[in-house]
C-alpha cells in the first residue's frame, strides 16, 4: 500500500472522531452512557465513508508459465483417402497426443484443413478441396506473437488458394509427408477453356491443355464426346522434351439447350492414375438472331459502318433499304435504326413494333421530329455544326467503358439547344468550339416497353476508323455498338425471381443455388418465402429445400446428391411465381487428380521455415527432435495486480447499517 494511501487513511481517522466528539461531547454537560454508543456508531460510519472514498488498493505480483505452442495440421482432404492412408493419419494423430514429453513441454492445438480450417475433432476424409496456405497462414496468425511451430499432415496437393510454399511464417513448419512419392507415367487434362454460350449453327472453340509426365515418348487420343457419340477426336505425341500440349477444337451447336461434352484422352501404359484424363463441361445454346432494318432517305458512309459494327456478332443481320422503297416488310425485324428521319418516315414510326436508334444529322428535319413526341427536341437552325463527345462516368443503363470517345473526330449537325422532355439518361455528352456542356450526343430514353436512343451528329464511319488506327482493329468500336444494340433491341422484361446456378458441378462439391426476389416495386423483398425442388431425372427422387435470407438474397446448400443430371425449381410460396433449370454433377473429383504426394513443395516450405521435412514412418524421430528443440522454451510472465482492499458493496452495506442504528438510538432517546 502506499504512504498517500496510508495518510489519507489517518486523516479520515482524525476527521471522523472529530466530528463525532463535537456532535456529542462538544460543550455537553452531561454525557449519558448512550453518547459514547452513538459517539463510536457515528465515527465508524464517517470513517467507513472516507474509507469508501479513499478506495485503498494494494499491489500483488503474480507469475505465469507460458509454454511454447504445437499446432498440428492434419489434411482432411479426400486426397488422403484416394491414396489410402487414412489409418496412417489417424496413427500420427494418436502418436502426437500420447507423447507425454511432447505434452509437458507444449500447447498442443489440433486443426484439421481442407476447404477450410476447423478445430480437430473428428476425421472424415471427405473434403472436396484443399486450402494448405490458408491453414498455414490461420495458424500463424492465431500465434503470432507466441514462440509456436506446426506439425503439417499432408500429402501437399492444394487445388485451391495461394501457393504454400511462398507462405509467409515466422514459425517453423515440419512437414509429415503422406501418400505415394514414387512419380509414375501419367497423362491428364489439366485445363479446359471454353465459353458458357453460343448461338445456333454457329462454331465455338474447345482449347485443351494436355499435360505428360514421364521418361519415355507416347501417342495418344485426344476426344470429345457427346450423349455418347464421339464429335471431335485428334492424335498427340509427349515426350519428356514436350510434355505440354494444346488442342483445339470448333465444334458446331445445332440445337437450343444446354448441351454436355466430355473430353478425355486415352490412357498409356503403366498408367496409375486414370481419373485425371476425363473432364465434362457444358455449353448453353442460344437461338437469339436479330434482324434489323438501316433505313434512310439517302447514301451516307455512316450505314455502311453501323452495318459492319452491328453484324460483328454472327447472331444479328442487317439489311440497308431507303425509305422510298415501298415493298419493305417492317414486321420482318426485330430492330430499327433511323438515319437522319424526315417527313417520309412518319408512317414508319407509326408502325415499327418494336425499339430503335435514331440518327440525326445535317438533313435531318428537326421539324417533323419535334411533332413526333419522342420527348426530344431541338431548335435548330440551317447552320452546321461540330460536336466533340465527353464520356459520362454516372451512365447506368448498361455497362460501356470509355473507348476513348473524346479523341474521336467530331460529328455533325445542325446547331441548335437540345431539350429533353422525358425520362433520359446521356452516354456521351456534346463539347463544341472548346466548350464542354451537358447537352445530349448520345441519350437512351425508356417509357413503358419500348426503348429507344437518339446520336445526334452524323460522321460515326469516322469513329470506327479512328478506333482502328488507335487498336489496329475494330472490336472496341464494334463493342460499343453492339452494347446499344443489345440494350435497345431487348424485349425481355425484368423478372421478380432472379435464380443463379451452375449447370455444371463436380462430385461431393458444394451445390449452392442463390436467389433474387423483389416486390412489384422492384424492391428486394426480405418477408419472402422461397423453396427449392430438386429432382434427379432419372431416378425422379424430389428433395425440397427451403432458401436462407442471406444479406440481400437468397441461398440455399444443397448436399448429398448422386451424380447424373437434375433439374430444379425455385418456388416464392403464396405467389404464383417460379423459374426452373437444369445442373449436371459430374463423376469428377479434383482430389483424385493426382498421382503423388508433392514432396518438393513441403521440403521448400520445410527450408524456407527452418524445419524438417520427414516421412510418416520417421515422425517417432521428428517429435523427439522438436522435443529436444532448444528453440522452444517455457518463458515466464509477471503480472502486477492492484487489487482493492475493501469491497465497496459490503462497505456501502454496514455504512448504511451503522448510520440506521445510530438514527434509531436517537430517536428513541429523543435526539431528534
């Protein structure tokens, strides 16, 4: 306790005698027996009060062992029981936990790993990925600031996550090597690239990447396969000098669908592992052609660009036609794009179905479309124009990234203010004669089902030009183009259920199916209800699943399913809204791809952490060297704690005591 303390303790003494003498003894000339009670209840409780507010405090010095810390990774990944060593790991287990010395001397913590690190607690073995870095580095963050090492139990494939072997770790791992180390003669397909989509009668590439491991030269078939008939086949030849080969295939998508490939190359001799030479990928085909109409009354560069720029995707054609033509059969297209409108096209717009892009320019008569009520208009004058564009960054009807728009050549038209009278919203905004404004180059107007835009300036052809000189080809501009096209051109109104899934899954992974439901206001509804129906078309087997509200959607996991092909249906209960689909789960496990355990990888890990590499046979050696590991220390804490001397509510209990008998004393002998 301290000497500050210790006065302050004397004084409340002092003062609470004090106080209690003169109330009781102080020029009194007779001192009845009951002062000198009232006299010791009175300087008890002030003395307790200055007591309770003086808080005295004394100070104790403890010390704490703090031991050094084990962590023992254990991979619980399906690779583990694919190389049958499940037993094995079990016995390393049960070799580390009765270790006594090993006890006495560390904190010993168990994780098990594989998509995810857990605190051990059983082994199933059933883990679809594994994450070696993201255990390593867990564990390394959990320890930080302790003196720690690992024990890792792995066979060292990862299929997912950073590579391990560039972890960065203060702490020595000493990885326990499980599974084959013996390399064999393998082939397998390694990657597949091909796209999610394409379009009826139209070709879509197949990019194989094959790889060989082995000493000795082979040929071998690469195939493609489809509802069991073979759609592409080629041969390939390894050797040890090139054991990496890339194949390509087109092939032709005749049907609307969702279509199942599988690609395979055939087995060599003394081959192990087989498993790695299927794989299955799905393509969904598209019967979306668009026919559009380029109508103008007269010849102009212009239509000759947006043709090019619209037909660059195979799925739209574009017929060029003047607006004398009399014969033009409007209900043919799908899309519309109207090239400097004059009062020859007002029967047009009267009969188009369907959405269009209008074009104005120098021979545009701005008379006739301001009578039109395309909520547009323009006060023109019979005086030219140039107008350089200026990229929006807040446009949000649909995605389009600056292609470089303000270097482009100016367009043309007729010199005038724009006025908007409905809903718009600008891509590109006009800047003339140096002067940049917010008036309108390209607007997108929607109002009801119908969509539409306005480019006011002629001279787009120049525009595609310069973006060829720029990239050395047309794609960027064409993109451009095609963007608005699809946007103006699409009829497909916004659905209420939005549902997200794969069609394609492999064997034991996680099927996660998630869901976007919003009200008639198009709001996120959170007071829904959604169920999931899943039924295997070949057995018919249902399984009903309810969605979790997750954040701002719906989700729903859905597990032990067989392989072979499903289709599902999420339903919103009390309403009469559903979307359907179909998935596939293929016989494919990524953990049985490989053929050994990878020992380099562990022994560079090993290296890089000062620890030491051995195999499950020598682990009785590794725990006695960790054991005898000088490193790994006991170290010892002392912590100072100041603890009160008093408990306040027991003091603030008799104090109250005190003071209510004093009260009652007086009282009863008419003190008060």
């Amino acid at each position: 306790m301290e000497s500050i303390t210790i006065i302050y303790i004397v004084l409340a003494v002092l003062i609470s005698v004090a106080i209690a003498f003169f109330q009781y003894f102080y020029k009194v000339k007779r001192t009845p027996k009951v002062h000198i009670l009232l006299f010791s209840l009175k300087a008890l409780s002030l003395f307790l009060i200055g007591l309770l507010l003086i808080n005295p405090k004394i100070t104790t010095l403890e010390t704490e062992n703090i031991k050094p810390v084990l962590s023992v990774l254990v991979d619980n990944s399906l690779s583990t029981q694919f190389f049958k060593e499940e037993k094995k790991v079990q016995e390393l287990v049960s070799k580390v936990e009765s270790n006594e010395e090993l006890q006495d001397k560390f904190n010993v913590q168990y994780f098990s790993f594989g998509n995810d690190i857990k605190v051990l607690d059983s082994l199933s073995f059933a883990e679809t990925q594994t994450d070696i870095s993201k255990a390593v580095e867990a564990v390394n963050e959990l320890n930080k600031d302790k003196n720690a090492a690992t024990i890792l139990i792995t066979d060292g494939n990862q299929t997912q996550g950073n590579d391990y072997e560039f972890s960065s770790t203060k702490h020595k791992i000493f990885p326990v090597v499980i599974g084959d180390t013996i390399k064999y003669q393998d082939i397998q397909i390694s990657q597949l690239n091909v796209n999610k989509y394409s379009y009826v009668k139209n070709k879509f590439p197949v990019e194989a990447l094959l790889y060989y491991e082995g000493k000795e030269t082979v040929n071998t078939t690469f195939s493609i396969v489809k509802n069991g008939s073979r759609v592409f086949s080629k041969r390939v030849r390894f050797s040890p000098e090139n054991p990496v080969q890339t194949v390509t295939a087109n092939l032709v998508s005749n049907t609307k669908g969702v279509h199942y490939y599988t690609a395979s190359i055939s087995s060599i001799a003394n081959e192990k592992n087989t498993k790695n030479n299927y794989k299955s990928f799905s393509v969904e085909v598209l019967d979306e052609q668009t026919k559009v109409l380029l109508l103008s009354s007269f010849l102009h560069p212009d239509l000759g660009a947006l043709k090019k720029a619209i037909e660059s995707n195979k799925q739209r054609k574009v017929d060029i036609a003047l607006i004398q033509d009399k014969n033009i059969d409007l209900d043919a297209y799908q899309f519309f794009v109207l090239y400097q409108p004059n009062s020859y096209f007002k029967t047009t717009l009267e009969k188009i179905p369907s959405n269009f892009l209008l074009v104005s320019g120098t021979k545009t008569d701005w008379n006739f479309l301001n009578s039109q009520g395309l909520g547009v208009q323009k006060r023109a004058i019979n005086q030219k124009e140039e107008y350089t564009a200026i990229y929006n960054p807040d446009f949000l009807t649909f995605y389009q990234e600056d292609i470089g728009f303000g270097q482009f050549p100016p367009l043309k038209d007729k010199f005038g203010e724009v006025q908007i009278k409905k809903e718009s919203q600008s891509l590109l905004y006009q800047k003339y004669a140096g002067v940049e404004t917010t008036q309108p180059l390209l607007s997108t107007f929607e109002e009801n089902d119908k969509k539409y835009a306005v480019l006011f300036g002629e001279g787009i052809w120049k525009w595609r030009a310069a973006s060829y000189l720029k990239e050395k080809n047309f794609e960027s501009f064409d993109t451009f183009v095609g963007n608005l096209v699809q946007y103006l051109a699409s009829t497909k109104k916004r659905k209420r259920l939005e549902v997200k899934a794969q069609r394609l899954y492999a064997a034991n992974e996680p099927i996660t199916i998630s869901a976007f439901y919003v009200d008639k206001n198009y709001q996120f509804d959170s007071r829904a209800s959604l169920e999931l129906t899943v039924t295997n078309l070949e057995t018919k087997a249902k399984k009903s699943i309810p969605f979790s509200l997750f954040n701002n959607s719906y989700q729903v996991s859905v597990e032990g399913l067989a392989s072979g092909e499903y289709s599902y249906t999420v339903t919103v209960k009390n309403q009469n809204i559903s979307s359907s689909g179909r998935f596939k789960i293929e016989d494919y496990q990524i953990e049985e791809q490989f053929t050994n355990a990878n020992f380099k990888k562990l022994e560079q890990l090993a290296l890089k952490t000062d620890g030491v590499i051995v195999y499950a046979d020598k682990v009785d050696e590794l725990l006695k060297k960790i054991q005898e590991d000088a490193s790994f220390y006991t170290t010892q804490k002392s912590i100072t704690k100041k603890q009160s001397l008093v408990d306040w509510k027991w003091l603030l209990l008799l104090i109250i005591v005190l003071l209510s008998i004093e009260w009652f004393v007086r009282k009863y002998y008419g003190k008060i």
